[in-house]
C-alpha cells in the first residue's frame, strides 16, 4: 500500500503516503530519488507535480493562502517561496495542498460552505502555539467559514504512548487557552506522555467544530513504523505527506 484514502467529504480528495512509495520530502540526499517517488505519488492520484503545493514548514503558526498558479512551488526544487509557512488554505479546484509530517500532526480542513481546503503540519511545538486554533479563527473571521460546516482529518502521527516529552514541554502546553490536563500523563519524577492528537483535535471541538465531523486516524508513526516514517524511530529526515484537493 504506497498511499492511504480519507473520506473527509465527497468534495474533497485527500491521502497520505506510506513508507511503501518512498520519502518525498527532498530532506533525503537523493534528489532524483526523491523526485521520482513525487512524480509517482502524482501518478498514483491522478496529478501532476505542477498541481501541488509544499510549504517549508518551521514549527511556525503561518497560514498562507495559495491559488493555482501557484502549483508546482517546492516540487520540483526547495526555493524561499512559502517560507516559515505550516499551513495553507485554497479556494481553488484541482490544487493538491501538501503537509510533510514524521510524528508531526498532519491536520486537514475542508469548509463545505466556502468550498476551501486547508492543510496544516502541527508537530508539538505547533500545537502548543496553537496553529489549528489560529487557523481555524482566521478561517472563520477572514473568509467567512462556519464551523459547524467544517470536515476535518486528524491524519496519523505519534500517539499518546509514545509521544514522551519533559517538564519544558508540559509547562507550555498548561499555558495553552483550554484545560489541557487530559491530554497529558506524568510517568516518573521527569518525563509525561502526551496526546498531540487529542489536543488538536480539542482546539477544533472548542471552536465549534462538530464531533461527528472530525475524523481521527488509529495509525501511530512509531507503532506502524513498517507503514510510516517516524522521526523518533528512524532519525533520518524521511516524511510522510498527507495532502488534499477540492474536486
């Protein structure tokens, strides 16, 4: 199985790769290598590299809007185009938006009102910033989109068992705008498991998100190391990449 389908809503199309169809996220040395597992990937979802759009991504809480001519950017090359971005939105068709994830939280967004797809990578780091909670309030207050019309995967990542982390980390999401104590587990005197998944998806619940709306993947990058890449397992800068496009 080189790439997974969601069903998020029928106006929307979105998958995730697996390690079956190779690294694609021009991290790896291998550039060729790399362009043709993109080029496969494509292939395999009836595309081309000039109809996709890959941001480079920092950890930051930047959205940014992007249109058809700006397929292509950051396939074929890396440039400074889309840079510090972690999230993008499109109101245009045929236009795959593309988050490179390896633990990291891949998020997708479909408004079914106004018909705009979005992509957001939320690592820890994002989401203790809270880039969906961002996201989504700009969504909502900028272009006019409704919640409750709202269709969102929470695509596989690191789940809660092995998503160990320190005090560092824990006194940043306690700073987070919602009770976050459900979503984290102290486990000795210095190291808590925490629930990326499930934080993610509470900053789409409290926005008024619909439960029924939100679909949450099982996958785990680390216990399904044979289907994902993970940074913790591998340490080797290979990505996975959830994507989606409006029909």
């Amino acid at each position: 199985m080189k790439i997974i389908e969601w069903h998020i809503h029928p106006d929307v199309k979105a998958y995730t790769t697996t390690r079956q169809l190779g690294d694609i996220s021009l991290n790896n040395n291998d550039k060729q290598a790399v362009l043709r597992h993109r080029q496969e990937l494509a292939s395999l979802i009836g595309s081309d590299l000039q109809h996709m759009v890959a941001p480079r991504q920092t950890h930051s809480t930047n959205l940014r809007q992007v249109f058809l001519k700006d397929g292509g950017t950051n396939m074929l090359y890396q440039s400074e185009v889309l840079q510090d971005v972690d999230a993008t939105y499109t109101k245009d068709k045929d236009l795959f938006l593309l988050s490179f994830h390896a633990d990291c939280t891949p998020v997708l967004v479909y408004c079914a009102d106004q018909k705009i797809a979005c992509a957001i990578h939320s690592g820890w780091l994002g989401t203790v910033r809270q880039i969906v909670d961002k996201t989504i309030r700009y969504l909502v207050e900028k272009e006019n989109c409704q919640p409750k019309n709202m269709y969102c995967l929470i695509g596989p990542c690191i789940s809660n068992k092995h998503l160990e982390v320190q005090e560092d980390v824990i006194t940043q999401v306690k700073a987070m705008n919602f009770d976050t104590s459900p979503f984290y587990q102290k486990t000795d005197e210095i190291h808590y498991l925490l629930d990326n998944k499930g934080l993610n998806r509470q900053q789409l619940l409290n926005l008024g998100v619909l439960e029924k709306n939100i679909q949450v993947s099982d996958y785990c990058t680390v216990e399904n190391n044979d289907l994902f890449f993970s940074h913790r397992k591998n340490r080797d800068g290979t990505r996975n990449v959830t994507l989606i496009k409006i029909k």
